[in-house]
C-alpha cells in the first residue's frame, strides 16, 4: 500500500475531512460540504461549474492546477 501513501485524491479527500473536523472542534460549525476532485481545469469547466444551482455547499480541487511548477 505504499502508492496510498502518494496518492493525490486520498491525500486532498483526508486533508478535506481534517479541516471539516479541526473547524467543528474549535466551534466553528459548518454544513458537511461535497468534495469534487477534477483532474484538470478542461474538465472543470466541462462540467458547468461556476452556474450557481445550488453548489453553495460544494469545494471543487482542480488536481492540474495543484501540480503545477
């Protein structure tokens, strides 16, 4: 299992549940938002976001853009 260890979706997916769990701890009380995890902003954009319908409680992660040098 030591590719887990590098894998970038694991790494932003328990990243996100520990900033949503260390915010409740300090009394900051938010709704469980949905995480989306894009590989690149193509797909992004593909998707239709930036429409609001409802996305309030969504965090979108572009992997592409995080990978950048």
């Amino acid at each position: 299992m030591p590719e887990d260890r590098y894998n970038l979706d694991l790494f932003i997916k328990n990243s996100f549940e520990e900033a949503i769990e260390y915010l409740d701890k300090i009394g900051i009380k938010i709704e469980w938002p949905k995480l989306r995890i894009f590989e690149s902003t193509e797909l992004f954009r593909g998707f239709g976001v930036g429409e609001y319908e409802g996305q309030a409680n969504e965090v979108h992660i572009i992997k592409s853009e995080l990978i950048k040098k």
